[in-house]
C-alpha cells in the first residue's frame, strides 16, 4: 500500500495514498476499536450538511472568500451525493464528543476541495471548520439526523401501519369472540374491537412520538466549545439555522440556551423514550397475535397467521410466528437501546455531555430497526392475517364467562357456582344450568347470548 504523510499538531504520521482523510482521522483509525460498529452514515452526512451550511454563512459574513467557499460547497455536494464513503472509517467507540469524526469529516472534505482546487488553499481547521466546535456540531448533527430518519421513514411507515390494522379490523367486523384478561376466558367481545385496539395503540404513540421530537428542532450550533459562542461571528446561530432547515426540509429552531443543548441530551433522550413506549406496544401487538393464533389445533388457534416458511428442520410441516418473534426481537433490542442513551444523557459532565457517539449510534439503530421491523409485520404478517370462524364459534361456545349475563338474575354467588358446576361435570353453562335449574332453558337462552353482551 503506497503512503503518503500528512502532518498535524502532533507531527507527521502516514496515510494511504488513495484515502482522502488527514493526520487526525489516521491516528484516530489507529488507536481506537477497528472493524466494529462504525458511525453512522445519517450522522455523517449531517455533519457534512453542516459544513455547507457553515461555509455558506460564513461566506455571507465575509469570513470566507467565494472561492474557498465554492470549493467546500463541491466537495460537500460530492459527498452527500454518495461518492467518497469508504473514506468515514471511524467508530462509535472514540472520544464522546465525536471531534475524531468531526475532523474526519473536516478533512476528508478539505482533501477533496484541494484537489479540486489543484492546491492546498482549504485548511480543515481554518476553513472547513471555521465558527465552530465538534461540540456544537456533533449534537446539531445528531438533532439532524435522528429528526430525519423519524419524519422521513418512521412516521409515514406508523401511517401504513395503522391504516393496515384498521383495514383488517374492518374485515373482521361482527364476529364474536371470547375475551381473556389473565389469560383467562373472560366475556366475549368483537374480534373488529380488539383489533382496532392496536392500530389506536400505534396512533397514540405516533402523537407522542411527533410531540416529542419537537425537542430535536432546536439546535445549539454557534455555541462552539462550551456554549459560550467563541469564535462564531454575531448573527452565525441564527444564519445557520436559516440555511440548514433549507438545505435539509426540516424546520430547525436555534436554541436560545446552548450550554443546554451541549451539555446535555434530554431533547435526544425524551424522543427516544417514544420510540421504547412504541416497541413496548409492538411486544404487546405481537405477543397477543402469538397467543390467539397458537395451535394450529392444541392451542387457541383464533387466528391464521400467514405461511412465510418451513418452521422447524426436524418437525415436517411445522410452521412458526416468525413475524412475531422478529418484532418481539426488535422490541426489546430498542428498549435496551433507550436503557443505554438514558444512562449517557445522566452522565454529561459540566460543559459536554461526552458519550454522543453511542447516543446516535443507538437513536440511529433504534428508528431504523423499529422502521423496518414494522413495515415487515406489516407486508409479512398484518396484511395476510385471517380469522378462524369454526375456533373462534367453539372456544365462545365452550367459555364459562358467558355467565356473567347471568349474574343480575341469579346473583353471584349462584352464578359462579354454575360455572363451577360446568367446568367440574364438563358440560357447557346451558346443559348445567338444565341440571341446576337456576333458571328456565327459555330464559338462559335469551339472556345467555354473546351479542347482548359485546
């Protein structure tokens, strides 16, 4: 491998020939974790995104010259238009602040302006990083991303989702069905109504989510090192905010307190609260389609969950929830992420919260699994599920919590002793009752009956 060198405050150091990156992403490279968990691209691109957006301002403030701005816009485009990624090595597990890929990002950029340019006219530092800090950039990046991946993918994919539910409860509409708290038969329902329960779940949680990601609009770039706004130009704060809600689509605030918005990550870690409340409401969804469809003939066996594949390699013809188990999966993979964000954003020291890099690596995983997970159980799972008419008519038939229409006629007491008697003698609640004579066979028939009582 051909080297060439590259020099910075520490001295010179060698760097392969053909990468764009300098000194400082080299030594970062070489003294932190290799070939794991790298950053993620979305908090690349937005901290190149910045970098525009901040040559841009501050070229507009006369604090950098058309030509060194033309040349940090090209290389910028050049990146976010896909080009270059090999050249973003670095990994989550390096200083919590993420200057190591904030500098990557500056110099990687600088590189491609200069050859461009045919001389070295772009210094990192200088130029690509100029009016600001990796501690007020790397958290506006995470603000960036995290609000990009929410309300570009995650939000319109919880639309289908719950337009899925809705649409299946619909089909499902008058059938009666027993209901079960405890796990236990309990009075009857309709299958559209305990369907419909989930699509209002993931509706509830889609307002939560879009409340709290307000928070994620307001940003603390111009608070450079500590929040005190060192080296950016009057005016830069609010400039860049006007250029990044352009260059990105997304409506962005600048937030009047920055030593706020560096020193700590509540904005990140309240969102991410949404997304753990909406894997605990997806366990649920899955698990109840689990417990309803489970058989095919020992179990409850109410619901037919789609064929997707062979279920078992020694069990010919098994077939298993492995949409459930995926999103069941999925679930607590992001509830164990928001345990993680929740203990970096208590542990911020003074001026800077320093565990930013694992904070966006999980927001980052957290919204893309939950994206994916979702629109899988929806195509795989939702869209294919149907009803079990002749389980759903036997197990209503069989359920002893019929007799709780019973119950203002014949007391309590009575009531369950007939309920009793039946699951004792094995006989349904009407041939008990023919025994016990609590009432007329006449009189059950009409108040025993499950669509009184839905």
């Amino acid at each position: 491998m051909t080297m060439r060198i590259e020099k910075d405050s520490l001295g010179e150091i060698e760097v392969p020939e053909e990468k764009y990156w300098g000194a400082q992403t080299q030594r970062s490279y070489q003294n932190f974790p290799k070939g794991l968990d790298q950053m993620p691209k979305e908090q690349i691109n937005a901290l190149v995104l910045i970098k525009k957006a901040a040559t841009l301002v501050n070229n507009k403030l006369g604090k950098i010259d058309d030509n060194r701005k033309e040349l940090i816009v090209y290389a910028a485009d050049r990146i976010l238009a896909g080009d270059f990624a090999d050249n973003f090595p670095l990994t989550v597990w390096q200083t919590g602040s993420g200057t190591q890929s904030n500098m990557n990002v500056n110099e990687v950029i600088a590189h491609i302006a200069n050859e461009k340019a045919g001389e070295n006219l772009i210094h990192p530092n200088d130029h690509v990083n100029k009016s600001q800090s990796s501690n007020d950039t790397f958290p506006t990046a995470i603000h960036l991303a995290s609000l990009g991946l929410i309300c570009e993918d995650l939000l319109p994919e919880m639309d289908r989702f719950i337009e899925a539910i809705d649409k299946k409860a619909k089909e499902f509409e008058g059938v009666i069905k027993t209901g079960r708290t405890h796990l236990q038969d309990a009075t009857p329902l309709y299958l559209s109504d305990e369907i419909k329960a989930y699509a209002e779940l993931v509706r509830r949680d889609k307002a939560y989510l879009e409340n709290l990601i307000e928070d994620l609009r307001f940003i603390p770039i111009g608070g450079t090192a500590v929040g005190s706004g060192l080296n950016a130009p009057e005016g830069y704060d609010k400039l860049m905010v006007e250029k990044l809600s352009e260059l990105s689509g997304l409506r962005l605030v600048a937030d009047s307190n920055k030593f706020v918005g560096l020193s700590s990550k509540q904005a990140v870690a309240r969102s991410h609260s949404a997304l753990k409340v909406l894997a605990e409401d997806l366990n649920k969804i899955g698990n109840d389609l689990r417990f309803l469809s489970c058989g095919p003939r020992t179990g409850i066996g109410e619901l037919i969950l789609p064929t997707n594949e062979p279920g078992s390699s020694i069990m010919p013809g098994k077939v298993n929830p492995t949409q459930v188990e995926m999103l069941t999966m999925v679930a607590i993979q992001v509830m164990a992420n928001d345990t993680a964000i929740s203990l970096a954003n208590a542990s911020g020291q003074l001026e800077l919260n320093t565990y930013m890099p694992l904070i966006i690596y999980n927001m980052v995983k957290s919204i893309k699994l939950i994206t994916k997970a979702m629109k899988s159980f929806r195509i795989h799972l939702i869209e294919d599920l149907r009803m079990n008419n002749e389980k759903i008519e036997e197990n209503l038939e069989k359920s002893l919590m019929l007799v709780t229409s019973l119950s203002p006629q014949i007391g309590y007491d009575k009531a369950a002793e007939l309920a009793k008697y039946a699951h004792k003698n094995g006989l349904s609640l009407r041939e008990a009752n023919k025994e016990l004579e609590f009432v007329k066979d006449s009189d059950f028939e009409k108040i025993v009956d499950p669509r009184k009582m839905v």
